[in-house]
C-alpha cells in the first residue's frame, strides 16, 4: 500500500467554530458525499479532589504523533468506504468551554460515515501520543488521565 501523504492535524490554540463551519460548508459541492459524521471534543470544567479544571495544556512530539495519525487515517480509510476525513486537535492551553478536537467524516452511506468517526476518535484518544495536563483554578496541575 502506498504511503499517504502526512497531513499536520494540529492547531495552536481552541479550534475555533468559524473553522469548523468553513470545513464543513467546503463539502456542499460534493454531491456523492450521503453522509457526515463530525465528533467535538470540547474542555470540560471538572471538579478533581475539590479543584475545577479552568483549562487543559496539550502538547505532544509533532514527528511522532503525526506519523501515527498517517497510520490511523489509513487504516480507517482501508476499513471504511470514506469520501474524506479531516481532524484537528488543539495544542497549547484550551479553556474550559472551548473545542479542543474536530473530527469529520464522510462517506455516501451514514454508517461508514458514523461508524468511522467514531473508531478514530476512540483510536486518537487510545493511541495518539498527545498529552492533557489539566489546569485548575488555583494554577496547580495535574496530567490528565483518558476515560470514556
């Protein structure tokens, strides 16, 4: 299988919703495309041991982490029947209330479409070698830990 091309999936700050209505509105001229599928992780202003999360820190090795999305999006490609699919992921410190991870997907038919985004949410979540470190109100920190 040929190599595909590394697409830098990564964005200095929150992923803004002005972003996400431009990518999305790129795919009305597409008229094979049935189906889309987008996933928004946005920060959440937990209560951990009494302190709330005010924001979440991400970084990540960029080499490393972007060789492993090439992996992921063609693996999700060979499995999925996709027309496209675009990811972002916020680097840098996101706020609570802001969106920090945007996944599309399309497909002609819904379930590839669905079923697609979902698998590569679960796989950047489990897989990608980006790191949370959470920030609370009084500044102290924690790393965050993934759950479902």
């Amino acid at each position: 299988m040929e190599k595909k091309k590394v697409k830098n999936i990564f964005i200095e700050g929150p992923i803004a919703a002005s972003f996400i209505a431009e990518d999305i509105a790129k795919h009305s001229n597409k008229k094979n495309i049935g189906a889309h599928s987008i996933f928004l992780g946005q920060v959440r202003n937990d209560m951990i041991n009494g302190q709330e999360v005010k924001a979440i820190e991400y970084t990540t090795y960029v080499d490393m982490a972007l060789e492993k999305m090439t992996e992921i999006r063609e693996e999700i490609f060979a499995k999925y029947p996709l027309t496209c699919m675009h990811i972002y992921h916020s680097l840098g410190a996101i706020k609570a209330g802001e969106i920090c991870l945007f996944v599309f997907t399309s497909s002609e038919r819904r379930r590839a479409a669905t079923d697609a985004c979902n698998e590569v949410v679960e796989r950047i979540k489990n897989e990608l070698p980006v790191w949370g470190k959470e920030i609370f109100t009084d500044n102290t920190h924690q790393w965050k830990e993934n759950t479902i």
